[in-house]
C-alpha cells in the first residue's frame, strides 16, 4: 500500500516527520503541496480521511488567514476548501495518507500511526 506525504521542505515539523518515516524505512511518494496544491476535492478527501471538519485543517496565524476573512464562522465547508486550495500556505502541515486514512504529522510522531 502506498504512503504519501504532504510536505513542505521548509517546514522543520514536516522534515522531522520525512526523517521519522525514511528511519522506519518508509520512503513516501512525496507531494510538496505549495508547488502542486491540492484540488478543492482533494482537500475534502484529505479532511475526511482525517476524520476532522475543514477549519480543523486551516492554519491561522499565515496572513492570507487574515486577508480571506477565515475567521469568520458562517463560512462553509466549500468556502474554506476553496481558500486553502487558492493558498496551500493556509493548510496544516506535514499529513501523511495511507489508504484511506490520513494523519496530521504534529507532532511528527504522529505519523508512526500508521505505520
């Protein structure tokens, strides 16, 4: 079964959870997601197999945050996927799928998981 790790190379939480992986003898297909964003239907897909709602996956404190009005709770679900596909600086990082579950890799050791 294939493992895939959404990573930002200049995160150090992301490459602590790539280093934890690649120890364990898991090399992950590995989608730097700034560079490939996901699609808006990926990014549900991701959130359901995170099992969290799509704000859970937002990051807050990134300014485009602020500048898109995320705050704000009567969003929907759609509007919120829609911003983080149009600013993948705004989704939490690193997540690692493996099948149809994911994990999010903070702390990194949470993507021992699935292992």
């Amino acid at each position: 079964m294939s493992i895939t790790l959404y990573h930002n190379p200049k995160c150090a939480k992301s490459r602590e959870a790539l280093h934890l992986l690649r120890q364990h003898g898991i090399e992950p297909q590995i989608i730097e997601y700034l560079k490939t964003p996901p699609s808006t239907s990926e990014l549900a897909a991701l959130v359901r197999a995170l099992g969290i709602q799509p704000r859970d996956l937002l990051r807050t404190k990134e300014p485009e945050y602020r500048a898109a009005g995320l705050g704000d709770p009567k969003l929907s679900d759609k509007q919120i996927l829609s911003a983080m596909a149009k600013h993948p600086r705004l989704i939490e990082r690193p997540i690692l799928v493996k099948g149809k579950r994911a994990v999010l890799g903070r702390p990194p050791e949470n993507v021992l998981k699935l292992l």
